[in-house]
C-alpha cells in the first residue's frame, strides 16, 4: 500500500533502519514502518513524503529481523483504511469538492514573505484521474493556484535545487 521505488522493492538486503510513516489526517498518526538497509533510506523517504507522509527514522531493535522494502501497516492507521480515497487523502469533504485532498503543507520560512506559499496533492474524484501538486500562492491582491503532475513536480524539485544552490548558500 506504500509504494516503494523498485531499487527498495528489490533489494532485500538486511534492513538496519526502520522509517516510521505517519499522516494529517485528523492528528499525527503512526500508520506504518518501513524497513530499508543502509543504501536505501533516502530512496525510500523520498517516495514517502512524495506520497503525502511525513517520516522519522530510528534504528532498529536488536532482536528484529527484516529486509530491505519490508513494509509493516498498522490496522489502526490511514493506510489500512478503505480503498475508496488515495492514500494520501485527508478522507474530509472529498465527495462535496469532487476531489481528494492531502494535508496543505505551508512554504514557511519563519520570515515575512512577499506571497503566502502552500502545497498539497489534489486527485479529482473521477476514477482515472492523476494525481497532482497544487502549488498555491496568496500575494497582496490575488491567489493563484498552479496544478502539476506528478512528474513536473520532480522536475520541478531538481530545477529549484539548482537555482537555490546558483544563489549560494549566504541567503540560507
Ligand atoms: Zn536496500
Ligand atoms: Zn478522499
């Protein structure tokens, strides 16, 4: 239900780190733990959090044994839940909107900004629909929300990398 890239799937090296897997939905919840060797963690984190998760990574206990991309869900958790919502989705007011939502994440940088940033994953409620990274930004006078694929995103993230690094890292 958590989909690993196909480096971790494969890989099932002995696992050293476990990665804790948690949502929004209503408060933080602990929804499942996966389990990476040492090669892997980031691979691994990276699918996570761009599945709408956030993830806190422990070493694991001395007397469990695991693989690398071993995945453990928690019956209690978001992603245990029915299959009628992606598994990102906040589950709150989908079939009013006609779309799923994930939690709304700000661009917060603890600094007056000129424009109010946020992101979040938006899937229209028809069956075939793509999921998409709503960019929003909320300036003196209008609100503009920007939607991407999955894949701009991505592109995206190595283009902002770029230029972040080209401004130098004294502004940081
Ligand atoms: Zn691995
Ligand atoms: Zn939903």
């Amino acid at each position: 239900m958590i989909n690993l890239p196909i480096a971790v799937d494969n890989c099932g090296k002995p696992a050293t780190l476990r990665i804790e897997v948690y949502s929004h939905v209503a408060a933080e919840s602990l929804d499942g733990v996966v389990y990476v060797c040492p090669v892997h963690p980031n691979t691994a984190g990276d699918a996570i959090t761009a599945a709408g998760f956030t993830t806190a990574t422990a070493p694991m206990t001395r007397d469990v044994e695991r693989r690398c991309g071993f995945v453990h869900i928690f019956a209690t958790g978001t992603l245990a839940a029915d299959d009628q919502h992606p598994r990102w989705c906040r589950r709150d007011g989908c079939d009013r909107r006609g779309e799923h939502r994930s939690h709304v994440s700000d661009v917060d940088t603890n600094r007056p900004e000129a424009s109010i940033i946020t992101v979040a994953l938006v899937q229209t409620a028809h069956a075939a629909a793509e999921t998409t990274v709503v960019l929003s930004a909320t300036g003196s006078l209008a609100s503009d929300r920007v939607a991407m694929s999955i894949g701009q995103a991505r592109v995206l993230r190595y283009r902002l990398g770029g230029l972040i690094d080209a401004a130098g890292h004294g502004n940081a």
